[in-house]
C-alpha cells in the first residue's frame, strides 16, 4: 500500500469534531423547540375551540329545548321562583293533548265522575292518569289540592270509553269543575316539569337542570325536593341576585296579553361570554 492510500484512508475513517457535534444538537434542539412549541400552540387552540364548541352546543340545545317545552304549556301553569343564593327555577305544565268537551261537570251543576269530550284527531295523546284542566286562570287552578271535590279546575282520569267521535272520562272522584270554558276547552297533561338554573357548590357558576315525574305542589317546590335532575348546559355565568342579570324572567299573562318569558343565560368558556336574549311566547288561552 502506497503512502497515497494510506492518507485517504486516514481520511475517510476520521470522525466528526466535538464543535461539530455540539454545533449539531444545538441546531436539533432549536429545531425541537420550535417544532415543539408549534405543535403545542396548536393543541392549545384545538382544545379551547373544542371547549367554546361544546359549550356552544349544549346552551344552544338547552335554550331550543326549553323554547319548545314553554311553548306548549298549559295556560298559567307558569310560575318562577328564585333564591337569589342558590337557585332560579321556572316550573310549567306541559300539554299533552287538548279539545273541546261535550258534557263536563260544572258549578252549578251537580257533582259527577265523568264528563264527555270530542275525539279530534289525538286520541292517542289521552291516556288513564292523565289530568284534566278545565279554564286554569291561576297558577293555583292549576297546582292547588284537589281534594275538595265541589269546585276543582283539575281532575284525574280513571278509565276512557271511545264510541265513535266521542271520550267519555271516568275520573278518580265525583266531582265539579270551578268555571266552564267560554270556548269549551279542555286540557290533558301528566306531571310539572322545572327548568332550575342552580349555583355549582365549588364556583360561582350555574348549571341547568330539567326535572320532571314528580307531584303537584300548591307552594312551588325547591330543586332538592324534585328529585334527581338531568343536566342540560354548564358555565351558566348570570348573577341571581342581580334582578336585570338573572337567567330568565316571566311577565304573567293578563286579560289582552299572553304570558312572556324572557331567556337570557350567558355563558362563560376560556374567557370567552356569550349571552342569549330570547323571547318565548306562551299563546295557550284558557
């Protein structure tokens, strides 16, 4: 081997110097870092928007939700109650079905147990254990005990009996209707549902709760004596004790007005509020 060879060969198997390689992994880690720091921002903003999208999503549902509940509500079954500490619910009675009644009981007609309506066109939608409301002017027409039988707003139904276009109702008790409808009309429904706006224990915020299948009651009833609830949206950030900032208010139907109720929860996400201003008309007339 000729002394020409041995020099490249010397060459080629020599390694890299330590500035080289320092100067190597000081490029690859501001490569890393950047890179790194990219990747980062840009879960960062996936996860924000994910977490404003969520948000979005449920107080959308929930407000469209009770939009729909509210406006099917019997007449002046609506009532709101508030504690400015803890909680500001809104309870109301959907409608199940409605018509018009043939025959009924009422004052000053003799107590009965049954009373006569027409078929319409939703006989499905009248069912045993339903109940019946005949001109509920009052919320109190409406969740007050029925256990005076000689002028009631509200009956139970114990049996139905279909023969041609016509119900015949059997309910639980003799009774007697307080007031006959000027258009004859009468309402079925089942049990009170409540929208509750309640203030989460470990924040300042609220949470919406729907509950439902629970009893009438005269006075309306507080969250903790309905149940368990189903969540319905979350970062509810209205003020209960600010009367312009709680969550909803009702202005109760009169003789030329519908009843009106005012929804405006915000809600809180990252920093980031956004406010509802919505109106649900309840155009049932008694």
């Amino acid at each position: 081997m000729n002394s020409l060879s041995a020099k490249r060969m010397q060459t080629s198997t020599r390694g890299f110097t330590l500035v080289e390689m320092v100067t190597v992994i000081l490029i690859l880690g501001i490569l890393v870092v950047g890179v790194s720091s990219f990747i980062l921002f840009g879960t960062r903003i996936f996860v924000e928007s994910s977490s404003v999208d969520q948000v979005l999503s449920q107080s959308r549902f929930a407000v469209e939700r009770m939009t729909r509940e509210l406006r099917s509500a019997l007449p002046n079954s609506l009532r709101v109650n508030t504690d400015s500490l803890t909680y500001q619910c809104i309870e109301f009675v959907p409608i199940k079905a409605s018509t018009t009644y043939l025959s009924m009981p009422i004052s000053p007609a003799a107590i009965a147990s049954s009373g006569t309506v027409i078929l319409d066109n939703v006989p499905s939608a009248i069912s045993v254990n339903q109940f019946v409301w005949i001109y509920p002017l009052l919320d109190t027409d409406v969740y007050a005990n029925t256990s005076s039988s000689t002028r009631q707003k509200r009956a139970q139904i114990k049996a139905i009996a279909t023969v041609g276009n016509q119900v015949t109702l059997t309910f639980t008790a003799a009774l007697r209707f307080a007031e006959g409808s000027p258009r004859q009309r009468v309402y079925f429904g089942t049990n009170p549902v409540s929208y509750c706006f309640e203030k989460v224990a470990a924040s300042n915020e609220l949470q919406l709760q729907r509950y439902t299948s629970y009893n009438f009651s005269t006075i309306q009833p507080k969250p903790n004596m309905m149940g368990a609830g189903v969540l319905m949206a979350q970062s509810v950030a209205n003020s209960l004790t600010n009367n312009t900032d709680q969550p909803l208010t009702l202005t109760p139907s009169t003789l030329v007005n519908n009843a009106m109720v005012h929804l405006q929860p915000r809600f809180n996400v990252n920093g980031e509020t956004f406010q509802y201003r919505h109106q649900v008309q309840v155009i049932n007339v008694p």
